[in-house]
C-alpha cells in the first residue's frame, strides 16, 4: 500500500515538474519571436496538465480499490474520499486542458471601399 502511495505522490511531481519546466520554456519563448515551437510548447502543456489531472484522479481511486482488496476499510474510504476530493476538480482542469489550446482564426473580412488620405473616397454604388 505505502509503494503505491510513494508511486503515485512521485508522478505527481514527476508530471508537475514537465508542467513546469514546460512553463519556463513557454515564458522563454515569449521574449522571442513567435514561431511553430509556441503552439508545440502550447500542445505540450496541455498535454501534461491532462496527464496530471488523469493522475491525481485515477490514483487514489486505485490505491482505494487496492485497499478494500487488501480489506483496509478505513484506508479504501480514505482514499476514495481523497479521490472524490481531488478528483473533481482535477478532471475538471484536465477538461479544460484538453481543448484546442490555441483560438480558431478569425474570420476573413471582404475588403471594402476605404478612404485614403489625401483624397476623395469614390466608391462604386455611392
């Protein structure tokens, strides 16, 4: 029961510190030009805060289910209150991550008739 806990605690830092380090790159990389490697560091963070929000939902819920296997009442409820706890919101942010990190394009506009400086605006139609 302790190794799972100890595995599970370690994954979480584990994906916290990828979640991080991803940050510091994307903080890098906002004092450079924008080029292809921002959507794969937006890509990469959305990925890991979805391994993490998977993590901190599904492990207590297995270390639960172990331990009423292991007919550890008092840990099996433990746990799967810690489970429910966590769980909710954690699923909630890794639902948020999930989705497209990066804003559809916007909408193409029909160039209409513009004014120029200096001169008359002659439009066709009035």
């Amino acid at each position: 029961m302790g190794l799972l806990v100890l595995l599970w605690v370690g994954g979480l830092l584990a994906l916290g510190w990828w979640l991080f380090t991803i940050g510091m790159e994307q903080w890098a990389a906002s004092y450079s030009p924008g080029d292809a490697g921002s959507a794969d560091l937006g890509r990469r963070a959305s990925d890991a805060a979805v391994f993490l929000g998977l993590l901190a939902a599904g492990g207590p819920l297995l270390i639960a289910l172990v331990a009423s296997e292991m007919r550890l009442r008092r840990t099996a409820i433990g746990f799967l209150v810690l489970a429910v706890a966590v769980g909710v919101p954690a699923l909630a942010l890794g639902a948020v991550a999930y989705r497209d990190p990066s804003p559809p394009p916007p909408a193409t506009t029909v160039p209409g008739c513009r004014e120029l400086s200096g001169g008359d605006t002659r439009c066709p139609g009035g």
